[in-house]
C-alpha cells in the first residue's frame, strides 16, 4: 500500500482545542468600576519536552500562570456500531466551472470534469480530557458554569468543509466521569494549583485516500447509418421511396438547455451555461419573439425525459421579471403517476433515524434510504438495506419494501417532504427527479397554441 498521511487526528486535535478557546473569567473590577474580563487560553496537553521549557522560560522555578485549560486524548477505540459496508465504494461525478487565470475569476463555461470513488471509512471513538487549572475556587466554577451551560450534553462538529466529506458532520458528546477537584482532601492554606477534569466522546471517521480522475468529453461521434438488414425485426417491412427521410437530425435555435425547478424553466446557454460571451443571462423573450409565434399564457412547452419519449409534461408559459426565467403553470394531468406509495423523506441513517433527527417510528412511515444499514442499529433495529431501498415501519419492525437491488421496471413515487417526484433509472440503477432537472437541445419544445378570437373581434 502507498503512503498516504492526511492529518486526519490531528485536525481533529485542533478542532477540539478551538472548541475550548474564547472562554473568559472575570479577574475583579478596575478603578472604575467595570468588570475585567481575562481570556482562558487551551493548550495541548502533552507538549514536547522543548515547548515545556519555553513555557518555564528555561528554569524550573518558574510556575504556569493561570486560570488556563489543557487538552489531551485517553482513549481511542472502534465503534463497531457505526461500522457500515466495509467494501462500499461510491462513485461521484464533479464538474466544475471553468476558471480564467487571467482574470482570477470563473467563467461561465464548462471547465474540468472528475470522478471521485470515495471508500467506506473506519469508524472510532475519541475520548478527550479537558483539564481546568486554576487557583482559587472562583475561576474553576466561572470556567465550568460556561462549559457546562454549553454541553446539553453535545454540540455538533464540522470537520470539514468539503461537499464530498461524507464524514464532516459529528458532535462532541461530554461524559459522565467529571472531577471536581485533583485534591484528595482540600486545605484552605494550601497553595498548589487545583485541577478540575472533564471526558468528552467524539465519534470520528477515518477516511481512505479517494480515487479521483479526469473526465474527458466527447466532441464528436461518427455512425454509419443502418441498412434496411440492420433494422428491428417488428420493423422489417420498411420500403424506401421517393421523399422518405432516411435521417432526422435535431436543430434546436442556440442549442439551448433549458433548467427546470418546480414551476420556474431556466434559459440556459449550449452545454449549461448560465451567461453567454458578454457575461448576460440569455433572454427567453428574444429567443421566443424570434422563432415561434409566442401567446403569453397560451403558448406551452412540454419536457420529455429522453428524444422519442412517447409522453412528456406539459405547462403554459408566460414572462416573469427576470429575463431568463419563465413561470410554467403545469398541467397536472401530465405528470408522471405514481407507481409506488409516497415517501415521507429521504434519509441518511448513518446520521439521523427514529426519534434522532426524525419523529418517533409510527406505522406506515416510509424512507428512502441515502445510505446502506449494513448492519442493525439502535435507531433502525434488525433491518440490512441498501442505499436506494425504500424502507417501511410496519408497526413492530422496519422492513424493506423497495428493493433496488431487485428491481427491474421504472417506479415513480413523491417525496411528500419536498413535493418532488423521483423516478427509478433502471439503466443508471438510481432514483433521479421524474420532472425537475436539465433538459438537453431535442427533449424540450414550445408549443404555439394561437388564441381563438370572437368573429366579432375580428375586422
């Protein structure tokens, strides 16, 4: 195996040394009466043997000054119970903007595109001792009254800040084990330093190196078309004559991609872009006013999934404020039908489950399921599922009742949460949105529909 060393535990360290830091005690009163406030600095509580001696400025007279706080590790052990798939490698596709160097700024096209296969991390628990040195009984019980007011019994940890961390959410948890005092039997004239103590549990991951490639896109493609002997069977009585189209190819005016988002479209540029070359939003009225007799209110475009899908979703469509935004008012007798009973969110169990993060388990509550249950825990019990599955309370047990390892036909259900309607790509084996999302040059049109006017009205 490389090497590979990430400063994992001892980010770690440092992060918990900061959680400390910003604590303040109040020394007395100045000569005017207001309260002076003296910051409580955190160390690390096993220093090197060189540090230590800067800190007693080289002599062994010299005594620590305080009111301060030391932090140091007790115990590092697995945690078995969050251990999940330990052969689960998940594959993510990233692209990124592309980046002007000469300007120092993002532009709006296309830049580099990766792939990330993350693998499972090892899951362990930390132990940290936070010790409280202080002089006198005041100081400790400022220090501890702050502390302890702030642990109801944890806060939540970020770890991270990037959005493939799949590990930078945790919580410091503090213990039972807390003591008062490091004297045996207190002296009212003794002048050592008292020591008060107090554990706190972090779950942590470990995580292994991710394997991150380049993608490369593909500019063009060359295909000869079929002959007639190439043709499906249930379309071998083809004959060609005079006038038939031999190919069709798909003209769309700019190439634009259009972004659906409930019941707003986004004009987008070829590829995806947000802005064209002089760095504006494109226009939907100059793209419509130019190539299609535009009814506002009337005029509709329909979105398909894929060229050639028999069905799509259909809306009417008028202006909005923004230049590159209209409203669509779906028809809803176009929208796919559900095929399976709705959802009432989609979870992560390695984060959240009944009673923690989620309401307390009822009959009939179901879940779509982020990440695999590889094994039983507290919150989910005895269940083994996997990420995709969809997941019921049956009133005693959890119980899986969407297998996505077993299924072979598109599904459609709502995520009653959202409102948002997914479908089951049986080809990807993933459950992507049934109607939001991007729609390429081909799956998307507009439909003139002109107004019917009164005999009447018209000259």
């Amino acid at each position: 195996m490389d090497f590979f060393y990430d400063e994992q535990i001892r980010r770690l360290i440092l992060q918990t040394i900061r959680m400390f830091g910003g604590f303040v005690v109040q020394t007395g009163l100045d000569s005017s009466g207001e309260r002076q406030i003296r910051q409580v600095p955190v160390r690390w509580g096993e220093p090197s043997r060189m540090v230590s001696q800067i800190l007693r400025l080289n002599s062994e007279n010299k005594m620590l000054s305080t009111p301060f706080m030391s932090v140091h590790i007790t115990s590092v052990n697995m945690a078995p119970d969050r251990r999940q798939s330990q052969t689960l490698v998940r594959t993510d596709l990233v692209d990124e903007r592309e980046f002007n160097f000469e300007e120092g700024k993002y532009t709006g096209e296309l830049g580099d595109r990766f792939t990330v296969k993350r693998i499972m991390p090892v899951p362990y628990n930390f132990t940290f001792q936070l010790d409280i040195w202080t002089s006198n009984q005041d100081q400790k019980m400022q220090i501890m009254e702050q502390i302890m007011m702030l642990f109801n019994p944890s806060i939540d940890l970020q770890t991270s800040d990037n959005p493939l961390d799949w590990t930078a959410i945790t919580f410091a948890e503090m213990q039972d084990a807390i003591t008062w005092s490091s004297k045996t039997v207190p002296f009212g004239t003794d002048e050592q330093i008292d020591v008060a103590s107090m554990q706190f549990l972090i779950p942590y991951w470990i995580n292994p190196p991710a394997e991150v490639t380049k993608r490369k896109a593909i500019e063009t493609i060359i295909k000869n078309m079929r002959s007639v002997a190439e043709l499906p069977e249930d379309d071998s009585d083809y004959s060609w004559e005079q006038g038939d189209l031999l190919a069709q190819i798909i003209i769309t005016p700019g190439n634009h991609v259009i972004s659906v988002e409930g019941n707003e479209i986004t004009l987008l540029g070829e590829g995806g872009v947000e802005l064209d070359e002089n760095g504006d939003v494109f226009s939907w009225e100059a793209l419509l006013l130019r190539f299609s007799d535009f009814v506002e209110d009337s005029s509709q475009i329909i979105v398909k999934r894929k060229f050639g899908d028999p069905d799509g979703v259909t809306g009417k469509i008028s202006f909005t404020a923004a230049p590159n935004i209209l409203d669509w008012d779906i028809n809803l007798a176009t929208l796919p039908v559900d095929t399976l009973d709705p959802i009432d969110a989609i979870v992560n169990p390695m984060t959240a489950g009944p009673g923690v993060g989620l309401p307390t388990a009822d009959t009939g509550q179901r879940y779509l399921l982020a990440e695999d249950i590889a094994s039983p825990t507290v919150p989910w019990g005895t269940i083994i599922a996997n990420v995709n599955d969809i997941i019921e309370f049956d009133g005693a047990d959890w119980v899986v009742d969407f297998d996505s390892s077993a299924a072979t036909s598109t599904e459609i259900i709502t995520n009653t949460f959202t409102g948002k309607q997914f479908r089951w790509n049986t080809a990807e084996f993933d459950w992507e949105l049934a109607v939001d999302g991007q729609y390429k040059p081909g799956t998307w049109k507009v439909i003139s529909i002109p107004l019917i006017l009164d005999p009447e009205d018209c000259p």
